[in-house]
C-alpha cells in the first residue's frame, strides 16, 4: 500500500493507487498460462491424430464382376488359350482421395494393378479362354488417375486408365478409357463413390482390350 502526497496526507487519510497489474512471476498468471498451452497444445495432438488415422484409411470397390460385353467380345476367341501373368505399373499412384479422407486401393489387399490382372483373368476364365499353359500376357498400367469431383452441385468424377498388354508372340495393343460417375460435395460420399466406380472403369478398360481389332493377334 502506498500513501500519496498533498490533501489525503494531510487529512491522515491513507491513498491506495488502483492501478496494480499481476507480476510475470504471480502464481495464479502462471498457471494460467500453461493450463491454456496445454489444451492448445492437445487440440493440436488431436488434429494431427486424426489426420494420420485418416490417412491410414483403405476405401476400396467391390470385388470384381464380370461383364455381359466382354464375354459378347470373347465369344470370337473361342478355343484360344492366354492369361495374364503380371501386370505392372510404370506409373506413380498415391491413391490419396480428397487429402485427409483416405487412400483408394483394390479390394482384398490388393493394388490397382494386381485388381486390374485379377479382373482380367477372370474375364478369360469366364470366357473359357484361360489357361496356365495358354500365351502369356504381360500387362502394364501407363495411366492411373482419378478425380473424385470437385465441380460444384453436380460435381462429376472420373477414372482415366490406360494399359499397355504384351503377348508373348510379340504383339502388344495399347488401350485407353475414361470412366465418369456421379460424385458428392460431401468428401466422405465422394471417396466412397470413386472407389465403387474403379470397378466398371476397368470392365471398360477391359472392353477396350478385347475389342480391338489386333486383340487376335495376342493370341496367336
């Protein structure tokens, strides 16, 4: 308490100033102070916890299904052999959808091109054209790309996949296709949807191959 100077003293009244702030090393300022880092700094744990468990998240399609067309398409083949022995990719593919929602890949563990071979395969299976011991085809994926729509109301998604498939006798064909599909504002739907839509972009990659006309050649 300080006494002023001038009437107050001279009355013998005391004069407090009321113009007093917390030391920097007052108690009560100090642990004020770190009670608010401290739940800064867990808002701050907890956001980066969540981005990296999002990150961890696999969406991935169905397993695949076969289609009316390609088995139209192979019916011409009948009685040839082939499967498809690898299918590579040349290409880089991160699978990231809409930076924190999750990574697209293949059902079952797959990755895009094992699911591609897969799906290939079992359209040769189907069509009765498979075999261990038929021409081997070496595929390769040039393309891998997606988009899982940012356009607004009627936001639209897409697959752009492009295969390159080498038979063993020295012939090879390259195909391209770009599948669209309805997408969401909604990050969540829209992953989802472009997930689900990786499996008729490759039956239409597939449709691609097989309707070529120097797809015979292949087999030969």
């Amino acid at each position: 308490m300080e006494y002023g100077s001038g009437s107050a003293l001279q009355s013998g009244k005391p004069f407090i100033r009321a113009d007093f702030a917390y030391p920097m090393n007052n108690p009560f300022h100090n642990t004020l102070s770190t009670a608010q880092n401290g739940h800064f700094m867990k808002r701050i744990i907890a956001l980066a916890g969540i981005t990296l468990l999002a990150s961890c998240i696999t969406i991935t399609p169905g397993r695949y299904s076969t289609l009316v067309d390609n088995q139209q398409a192979l019916k011409k083949y009948a009685g040839s052999q082939a499967r498809v022995t690898a299918m590579l990719t040349p290409v880089n593919y991160s699978g990231s959808c809409r930076l924190v929602t999750g990574k697209i890949l293949g059902p079952d563990g797959m990755s895009i091109a094992q699911y591609v071979q897969r799906a290939f395969n079992d359209e040769l299976k189907t069509a009765n054209i498979y075999s261990d011991s038929g021409v081997s085809f070496v595929g390769s994926l040039t393309e891998i790309n997606f988009s899982s729509g940012h356009g607004g109301i009627l936001a639209s998604g897409w697959w752009d996949l492009s295969l390159s498939l080498n038979s063993g006798n020295g012939k090879s064909i390259k195909v391209a296709n770009r599948y669209e599909f309805e997408s969401s504002l909604d990050r969540h739907v829209a992953c989802d949807r472009t997930a689900r839509a990786l499996t008729p972009a490759v039956q239409d990659l597939i449709n691609k191959a097989v309707t070529d006309p120097q797809f015979g050649n292949l087999l030969r």
